[in-house]
C-alpha cells in the first residue's frame, strides 16, 4: 500500500476516534430524581409508559432525563411546554427502549413548531404539508415536529400514526450512516434480505389498495418503515393480527413483543 494511503488511514482513524471521544465526554447522565410533576405528566399522556412495571417505569424515566440532558429543544414562533418536551424525549425513548445504552448519536436540536410547515420552513403561506423532518445539509443532526402533531400522536392512538416516533424510526434507520429503511443498526444480517423483500410486496399491496397500513408508506422503504414503526407502537396487536410477517420482523428489530405484553 503506497504510503500516502497509509497516513490517510491512520489520521482518518486518529480523528475518528478524537471526536468519538469528544462527544463520549460531553455526554450528560442523570443524577437528580425523577420529578414526580413528570411522573403524572407522562402516566396521563403515555399509555406506553403507564403499561410499564414499576423496575421499567424507572427505567423509562432515566431514559427521558438523559434524552433531555443531551437534547436541546426549542420553540420556534411557539414556546416549548413541559408536555411537549416529555413527549418528545418519551417518542426517542419508546423504539430503543429494549437497549438501554442506545443513544441517538446524530441528533443535538428538535424544533418545535406550532403547527404544519413547508419545505422552506415557513409556518406561514401555502404549501405547509410537511408534520415533521428529520433535517439534512445545514440543518443535520437537528429535528423539526410540529408541536400540533406532536400532542395528536399521543392523544389518538388508534390511527395508527405518531409523527414524533416515525421521525425517531428515522434517525434509528440512519444510525449507519444511511437512512434507506433498512435499520443495519438493529436488524441482524440474516433478516435484511426478507425485509426487503416484505416491503416490496407490502408496498405492491398499497399501491393496489389491498391493504390497512397507511398509504404514505408506498412513497419509499424509507417511508414504509417510519410508518409501520408507528402502526407497531400504536396498535401492535392489530399489527400482529393483519400482518403477522412484518410484526414479526419489527418484532426482532425493536426487540419488543408489544401484542404479547399487553400494550394496547
């Protein structure tokens, strides 16, 4: 190997594992107890949590704290409530809960905006469409969700949808470096092949209007696998009765059997 090529491997490792260790130190733990105000917030608003037994509830509400500890979030023409900045970090928490040393790596900033926007990030004018983004370019390793969205998500629970969960799904699809619906980081190898396979046909369904799952999920694979995790955490046993194959998969990629725990 010419030489040249050799110090490129080696200062591109070096600076790797400087910046490794730079975000690893600025990483913050929770060390103050759960508010019990947050206890009340999260039992009235996250069936998810309030399903969960007491050893887990714990668990979950570290897994909230250190969300917030590393998370900014901010109010853009709105204010940032408590409500919304607990649900927020309970839609991070809920698709990884079953790995707790997960922590989403690329994500610094969520914005909240007060309702729909566009691709140019008005809140105002025609051609606001848009729930929430995972952000790219200028805006990488932030998140924007309209705080509208974000309550619905929570509030209805038998749509099928939550905007906040599908745009944390995307962030755990593009933990390897590539969002394209295919989750390398939690979906073993011996799966990836099946799994494409399933969207394709799943797809193929919706297209031909032979299927319940949303009709946003035939935009992409990249889609389809935000918009099934949603129909996964808000009517797994639903899920499990339609599709048994994909509940399956998603099954062993989040690594929670929801329909069998009883989650709704």
């Amino acid at each position: 190997m010419p030489l040249i090529k050799v110090l490129f491997a080696l200062l591109s490792t070096f600076f790797s594992l400087f910046s490794y260790t730079k975000w690893k130190n600025r990483w913050r733990k929770p060390r103050e107890i759960f508010p019990e105000e947050w206890k009340k917030i999260l039992a009235k608003n996250v069936s998810y949590y309030e399903e969960l037994n007491e050893e887990k509830k714990h668990l979950f509400e570290y897994k909230v704290q250190e969300f917030l500890l590393n998370c900014k979030i901010t109010g853009v023409e709105t204010q940032a409530e408590l409500l919304d900045r607990l649900l927020i970090a309970a839609s991070a928490v809920i698709p990884i809960f079953a790995f707790p040393e997960w922590k989403y790596k690329n994500l610094t900033e969520v914005l909240v905006y007060p309702s729909s926007f566009n691709e140019n990030f008005d809140t105002k004018g025609k051609g606001r469409n848009i729930l929430g983004m995972v952000g790219t370019g200028y805006m990488k390793d932030k998140m924007i969700l309209s705080r509208q969205a974000l309550r619905h998500g929570f509030q209805n629970e038998r749509d099928k949808k939550n905007t906040a969960i599908h745009e944390f799904i995307h962030l755990i699809d593009g933990m390897d470096g590539e969002i394209d619906g295919i989750p390398h980081a939690l979906l073993e190898k011996q799966y990836t092949i099946p799994w494409v396979d399933m969207i394709e046909r799943k797809i193929e369904d919706i297209v031909k209007r032979k299927s319940d799952i949303h009709p946003y999920a035939k935009t992409s694979r990249i889609e389809f696998f935000a918009v099934l995790g949603e129909y996964f955490f808000e009517r797994p046993k639903l899920l499990k009765k339609k599709h048994p194959e994909l509940y399956k998969i998603l099954e062993e990629i989040f690594d929670q059997d929801l329909a069998a725990k009883g989650i709704k």
